[in-house]
C-alpha cells in the first residue's frame, strides 16, 4: 500500500471521522488485520457483541464496512488504513482471501462490467425526445417567470434586500426546481453566498442577477448560437448530460497529477471536487461527485497521486468538468508543473475567456513563482512583477500558507472567481501543502 | 463612473432612477436606449455589459512591498512521521499524546515543519503554560510568524522596562517571581515600595511569591506586616517569619524546643553508650509564644499539651540546626525522635519539617513508618531515590503521587509498579480522569502490554470493567503509537 498518513487522513470525510480513525488504529481494537496484494480486511471489536468487518479496495481505492456509519469512508476504514502506515508488521499477509472479502471485491468488478454494459445499451430515441419537449415547455415557462422576477427586483430596487436577504429569491428558487431548471435554481442559492453585511454587496447581488439574465436572455436566442455554447447554456440552465454519453466520447489520456480534493457539505449533500492536471497538454479536468445520505462513493483520489488516465469531458466551451474513464495509478512522485503563467498573463487569459464564454465564472490556474504577501489584513497572492490578487482562503489557511511558503517563492494551483484567486495547493522544494 | 451609477439605480429602483449609458461604451449604450423594452430590461443589460466590460479590462493589483522572508532555521526539522503525528494530535485534540511529542521533538532539538506552526502558535495561545516549549519547537518560522501576527507577538515581545509600574497582575506576578530568584533582596525592595499601594488580594499574591529563597534579610519587611489591614497578609508575613531560621521568632522556637529537647547518654551492659532522648513535659514555654501562631492546648485527643506544643515548635525549626544545637547529626536526631514513646503524636510534624527544610536524612528515616501519608516527604529525596516510596502512596495518595510519577521527562516506570498501578486502577478507574490515563500510558513499559490486553479481555459488563477496558485499549493505542515512534 502507497498511501502515506497524511493521504489517509485526507480521505476522512470531516474532522471528526479523521479523529475517531486515529482512536481505532489501534492493533487491540483488531482482531484479525490482513493484507493482500489487492485488498486490505480486519475486525475490529465494536461495542456490540460481532465485530464490524472493514475492507479496503487498494487496487482502486474504495472502502466497505459493516457498521451502520453513514460517513464514507467510516472511521473504520480510516482507521485500518491508519494502523496499516503505523503498524504495517502487525498485518497477516493471507494467502486465502476470506469469503466475504473475495465476494465484495467480485461485485465491484461486476459492477464494473455492468456499467460498461450500461455504457452500451441504446436508447429509446422516440421517448426520450417526448421528454425533451415536456421538459423544455417546462423551462421556458420558468425561465420566462425568472426573467419577469429578476426585473420586478430591480423595479423595486435592492436597497431593503439585506434585511431579507435569506428568504427573498427562496421562491423562485422553488419555482425553477419545478421548472426543472437545476442550474439557475443553484445561482440563485448562490446569492446566500454575498455577504450583506460588507460594503460591496450591491455590486455582488447585481453581478449575480445580471448574469441570471443574461442567460436567459442567451436561451431566448439558443439557436442561433454554436453548438458548444448552446451546450455550456444547457448545463447551466439545468441539462445534464448521461454520464454514460459523456464516457462514450472520445477521451483524453495522459498523465493526471491530482491537484486538490476538497469536500463541501451543503444540506444532505456532499460535494467532492478533485482537480486533476495533464502533464503532457497542461488541460484541467474537474471530476464532480455528489453524495447525498448514505451514498458510498466508487472510488476515491487522493491529492498529490498521479494517475495515468483516459478522461473524458462533459460537452461545452473547453469544458472542465470531465470523468474518468480508466484509470491506474502511479508509483508517488512530487508534484512540479511549470505553467508559465504570471499574473498579469493570466488576467489576459481571463479577458479571452470571458469574450468566448461570458458564462464562465470559476477558471483554474497553475502559477509558479508567486508568493503569498498580507497586508493590514489583506492577503495577496503576488509574483515578481508585484502583480497581486486578492485570496478568497480563509485567515487561517492564508497563515497555513505563509507558513508553509516561509514567505519565498513556491508554485500554487487555484481557481479564480470573481477578482479572487482561491489557492488549493502550493507546492516547493519538494513538499507540497493541500488545502482541505 | 458609469458602475456606481448603475448601482445606485439598482438600489433605488427604476421607477426612481435610470443612468446614462457610459462614455466608453457609448454605442452598445445607444443601442440598449433603443430597445423597444421596459427600463428593467435596459438596465439589466446595462449592467451586464457594463460589468463584463470592466472584468474584462481588470489588471492585478500592485503590491508594494514584499514580506520578509523566514530566517533559515538552524536546526534540523522533525521527520515527516512525526510532524504527521503532531498534525494529528492537534486535530483529535489529545493534549497529552501531543505534549509527548511535543517532548521528544524538543529534546531531540528538532523544530516542525513550517506549516504546523501556525496551528501550534494557536495551540500556545489557548494555553499559556505549554507555550515556552511549543515555541520553542516553532524555530525561527515561529520567530517570523509572531513577528507578522499581532496575535502571536506576545510570545516574542520583549520585556517592557516599565513592566512592574504598568503590567497586570499576571505580568507583574511573573516580574517579582523572576526577580526573587535572581536577586532576592532586591525583590523585597522593590515590593516595599509599592506594597501599601497595593489591594489586599495583590499583596497577598505577592506576599506569597516571597516563600521562595525565605532568608533574615527578609525579616525586617515581614515584621513591618505585623500592622497590614488584611488578616490574611498578617498571617502569611507571620507564617514566614516563623519558618526564618535565625528570625527573632524562630530563634524564640528554637530555644524552647532546646529546653524541652535532652540527649543523655547511658552506658549500657557497661560495654557501651547509648544516646537517649528525654521530652521536659515541666518546661512552661513564654507566653508570647502563644500570640505568634501556636496553640496552647492540643486539638488532638491523646496528645499531650506539651508534645503539641513541641510539634508545632519542630515543624518550624530547620531539622540540621536543631541537631547541631544539640550536638547530633540529624540522622541521630530523628532515630532518637522517632524511638520516643511519644513519636507517634510527633509524626505529623516531623514529616512537615523533614519537607519544609527539605531533609533527606529525616524523609529516609519518615518515609517508612508506619502511618506516614505525607507524600510531600519525596520533596526531600533525589528524584531516584523516590521510586522505592511510590507503591506505599497507591491506595491513598494516587492523585498527588501521580504528580511526581508522571514527571516532565516521561521516565518509564517500573514493571513492579505499573502492575501495582493498573491494578488499583482497575479496581478504582474513575480515580484518574482520560488524559491521566493518556499520560499514564506513555510512562508504562511494553513490558506492561499482555497486563493490558488481559484488562482488554476481561469480558465482566460491569460499568467498572467496560470503563477501565475502555481506557486499557487507549493506552495500548498509545504503547503502540509511542514504540513506533521511533
């Protein structure tokens, strides 16, 4: 097994799993701890009176337990993970594999197969235009409602709008949910987002409404716009693509460095964003899953491994978010990727993307020779042209940073968003520091 | 500026306001006039054109100045598994597998790496007392950092010169406590100056921080408290005085207890001399004895009045003068004591001087008697003489004899007492709270394992049993995580 604490620990779903996966890597908690080339398996004695039985897919890393945990990955897979980088001598290496455990892993090959099955089976062309129609009287009728929403708020003006700031597009929010019109129904969250107790608000909110109409006002005109914009439009709006279409389009391979993996809980949902970089064509690709309730994630990415990788991409103006199609991993090498960006070329780059997609709001960058400065409480991300931008991380993690950096010059990847760059991971001299 | 224009019609409402177009984007803004549609519309798209058009001319922000950089550090970081481990501890809050690390990066004269530093100054901050050695293992990116953060630059802020005038108490505090040690006369002079200035609480607090290096010299401030307002200062300033060898008070002490004290010497089987003591129970100490703290008539039952004088006279009294005074070693002086028929009320006050004068030869000869509970008596011995007293304080003291066992060099302890320990533990396991348990196991041997795990077996579902199985598998955890430190 390659994984190191830290990466272990990474893969924790919050703070408190990491902590319980640390109490229970503990050899006396375990009555059986075993490894094999493909897995690693162990009891570990609960307070009931049977044992919960942890396994642990190392080949593409997956974890399964028998508790009722509704956490993913539980703290018993953290913790025999855990134990196994402490105490890797107190595992059995099993030449018999036990049933339970050859059995789970037989499913996952299963389901493996049945989703490239799934990949293949064709579609009912007929029914799923009917629903494509249904579907997009519904939206227009929504976004038609938008549109007369936005300018009622603007006729009124958004002078009284912090004082309601939690509940005043909580309806039309509904209303393009049931318009199934997802993506403008998750904009609109976004407005909790703006800070109305800070100076700058009215610019945020009008940003935000502005660009609401302005993609409706786009759909009014879909088709007279090229088709990847059409497309970028759609998802906006709310279309999704089949994963199983977007697996059947032609994939990038290469060599993946994993950047950064975050996670974000909003309500029931868990957000889990990994930003993956080309090594041979420098392409970001951002792999999107979301986990609601008890739902187990397939398979995890640790941040700092490299994967050779077939990724394809959703559709849409150099799209970025992709999906993995195949994937093995690499023996651990240190993150070192030159971009060749400064910050100034960067906001050029910026300029140019926005002329070809307006839409776009979230851009990744690599930089390499910047350094992280703070000011009366302001912290910047500069480079050796004393270019600056301003960090949207938090106080703690800007220190986290600084720290790490000790105030020289490192390489950093990060997203711009709104004239502000949020840094994910930092890397120099061979050490590399992910933001969680 | 066209945006603030806009803005200010979208605060107020179209109905209230609408802007002019802007210089710069004069022709989009003419055609958006000329939109057949509602102001709504026409300043949504204002605003959209208006936006965009800003964000796409935005240039980075021009920086100043660049930080400093870190200092390299001068000594060798701490390996990556252990900087993991460090990282960890903070995140599962377990402060005392944290502090052992803590420990051995510091011994080993490691520093962390830079980026815990920050988490670690956040650490020292929520708990001043750890603060010197977590600062210490921060090496010069805890220096630079503190220098940078107004928050952490308490930790390298330099003493203020008018710290004694100005600073609060705790500050202050610490200014008396720093200079008694360094120049103890020096201490009482400065406290003289300010001290009838001071509220009551204040001068007992400083009062107090005299205790240490008690010498004559002190004697004149002391007395001058005789007339201070607060009882409890008095009684402080007079308890001092009392424990002065060579004051005007103890010498009154040491005279009667010479009065009452005789060593004869015998022949005896006309071979050789024995030396024995004799108590003078006719001895009528003075009077004044009696105003300066001492009670004339016995609290305890059986004990005569004179013997209760005499032990409070004793526990005073600097054992070493006394037996000079009587032309003994102190060794004699105990032996002979301690054979009284009367030694048995003089225990208590034997062992409270043996600790205050901090007397070896008397604590060895206290220690084992019978009936001895005073654990302060190891005050007395050299940290290795010590561990052949512990298991006599187990059942009684556990507590305060965790103090000195669960000392700050995390010394191993021996198996004899680990299994003594774990035992009474099973039996009592809320005696000690978690993080005891923590810090405990981190002195136990790996020898003390197969002890652990037959706790760990013990299948009783008594809440006793569950709860000290509970605390045995943590403290395996923590054998294990602490071997393979390493």
């Amino acid at each position: 097994m390659q994984y190191t604490r830290e990466q272990v620990l990474h893969m924790a779903p919050d703070d408190a799993s990491a902590k319980a996966g640390q109490q229970l890597a503990n050899s006396s908690k375990w009555t059986v701890k075993c490894i094999s080339d493909t897995a690693l398996w162990g009891d570990c004695q609960g307070s009931g009176k049977n044992p919960y039985k942890t396994i642990v897919d190392l080949t593409n890393i997956a974890f399964k337990c028998s508790c009722p945990s509704r956490k993913f990955p539980c703290k018993h897979g953290i913790g025999l993970m855990l134990l196994y980088t402490q105490q890797a001598d107190v595992f059995s290496t099993a030449t018999d594999i036990p049933e339970h455990v050859t059995e789970w892993l037989a499913k996952r090959q299963e389901k493996e197969v049945a989703k490239e099955q799934k990949e293949a089976k064709p579609v009912d062309a007929a029914a799923q235009a009917k629903r494509a129609t249904a579907r997009k009287k519904k939206v227009d009728a929504g976004i038609g409602e938008l549109r007369i929403w936005i300018r009622d708020v603007v006729r009124a003006g958004i002078m009284n709008i912090p004082q309601q700031s939690h509940q005043f597009y909580l309806n039309i929010t509904a209303r393009m949910v049931d318009a199934q019109a997802g993506g403008l129904a998750a904009q609109l969250r976004q407005i909790n987002t703006i800070n109305f107790y800070t100076e700058g608000w009215q610019r945020m909110l009008l940003r935000r409404l502005a660009a609401l109409y302005l993609i409706t006002e786009a759909y009014q005109r879909i088709d007279d716009l090229p088709e990847a914009m059409a497309q970028e439009l759609q998802t906006l709006i709310g279309w999704t693509t089949a994963k199983e279409e977007v697996l059947q389009s032609q994939p990038v391979s290469g060599t993946w460095a994993v950047l950064s993996v975050t996670m974000e809980e909003e309500g029931n949902i868990v957000t889990e964003r990994s930003w993956l970089y080309n090594k041979s064509d420098g392409r970001f690709a951002l792999l999107l899953n979301f986990y609601a309730g008890n739902q187990v994630p397939q398979a995890l990415l640790v941040p700092g491994a490299h994967i050779t990788a077939d990724v394809v991409y959703f559709p849409g103006i150099h799209p970025l978010r992709a999906l993995i199609k195949e994937q093995h991993s690499l023996p651990h090498s240190h993150i070192d990727i030159t971009a060749g960006h400064s910050l100034r070329s960067m906001y050029h780059e910026l300029s140019a993307g926005l002329t070809e997609n307006p839409f776009k709001e979230q851009v990744p960058f690599v930089l390499n020779e910047v350094y992280i400065h703070v000011t009366e409480a302001t912290w910047l991300l500069s480079d050796g042209d004393n270019d600056g931008i301003a960090l949207s991380n938090t106080t703690e993690t800007c220190w986290q940073m600084l720290a790490f950096t000790k105030g020289k010059t490192c390489s950093c990847f990060g997203v711009y968003e709104r004239d502000h760059f949020q840094i994910l991971s930092l890397w120099a001299d061979h050490k590399t520091y992910f933001v969680k | 500026m066209i945006t603030d224009e806009i803005i200010k019609a979208a605060l107020l409402g179209t109905d209230k306001y609408m802007p002019e177009p802007s210089v710069l984007l004069q022709e989009t803004g003419a055609k958006i006039a000329a939109l057949p549609t509602d102001k709504e519309d026409r300043l949504l798209k204002l605003a959209i054109t208006t936006l965009w058009y800003e964000e796409a001319g935005r240039i980075p922000l021009k920086v100043a100045n660049r930080l400093p950089e870190c200092p390299p550090e001068t000594n060798p970081e701490a390996s990556e598994k252990r900087c993991s481990l460090v990282r960890s501890a903070l995140l599962a809050k377990e402060d005392a597998w944290l502090a052992y690390l803590v420990y051995t990066i510091a011994k080993a004269g490691e520093v962390l790496s830079s980026d815990l530093v920050p988490l670690i100054l956040d650490k020292a901050l929520s708990n001043r007392k750890t603060a010197p050695v977590l600062i210490k293992i921060c090496g010069q990116a805890g220096q630079w950092l503190c220098g940078l953060n107004t928050q952490w630059q308490i930790f390298f802020r330099e003493e203020e010169e008018n710290t004694w005038e100005t600073g609060h108490i705790d500050q202050r505090k610490e200014y008396l406590k720093n200079l008694r040690q360094a120049d103890p006369a020096m201490a009482v002079t400065l406290l003289e100056q300010t001290f009838a200035s001071e509220n009551a609480a204040t001068r007992l607090a400083f009062l107090e921080l005299l205790s240490d290096q008690l010498s004559p010299a002190d004697e004149a401030f002391l007395q001058s408290l005789s007339k201070d307002k607060s009882q409890k200062v008095k009684e402080t300033a007079t308890a001092f005085l009392r424990r002065i060898q060579g004051s005007a008070l103890n010498k009154r002490y040491l005279e009667y207890a010479l009065n009452v004290i005789h060593i004869k010497e015998e022949r005896h089987l006309l071979v050789y001399k024995k030396k024995i003591l004799e108590l003078d129970a006719g001895v009528q100490p003075d009077e004044e004895l009696f105003k300066t703290g001492i009670d004339k008539i016995s609290r305890n039952k059986g004990v005569p009045d004179y013997i209760y004088i005499l032990g409070q006279v004793l526990q005073e009294i600097d054992p070493a003068i006394l037996a000079g005074r009587l032309d003994i070693t102190d060794a004699e002086l105990i032996a002979l004591l301690l054979a009284h028929k009367e030694a048995k009320h003089l225990l208590m006050f034997l062992s409270s001087a043996a600790t205050t004068f901090r007397n070896k030869a008397w604590a060895l000869a206290l220690l084992p008697q019978p009936g001895i509970q005073d654990i302060s008596l190891l005050d007395a011995l050299q940290p290795a003489e010590r561990p052949d007293f512990y298991g006599q304080f187990i059942d009684h003291n556990l507590p305060q004899l965790l103090t000195y066992i669960l000392d700050d060099d995390y010394s191993t302890l021996s198996l004899p007492l680990s299994e003594a320990l774990l035992q009474f533990l099973s039996r009592n396991p809320y005696q000690v709270t978690q993080p005891i348990y923590q810090r405990l196991a981190l002195h136990l041997p790996a020898q003390a394992k197969p002890m652990l795990e037959n706790f760990v077996q013990d299948s009783r579902e008594d809440y006793q049993t569950r709860y000290f199985r509970t605390q045995a598998l943590e403290m395996l955890r923590i054998i294990d995580l602490k071997n393979n430190l390493h």
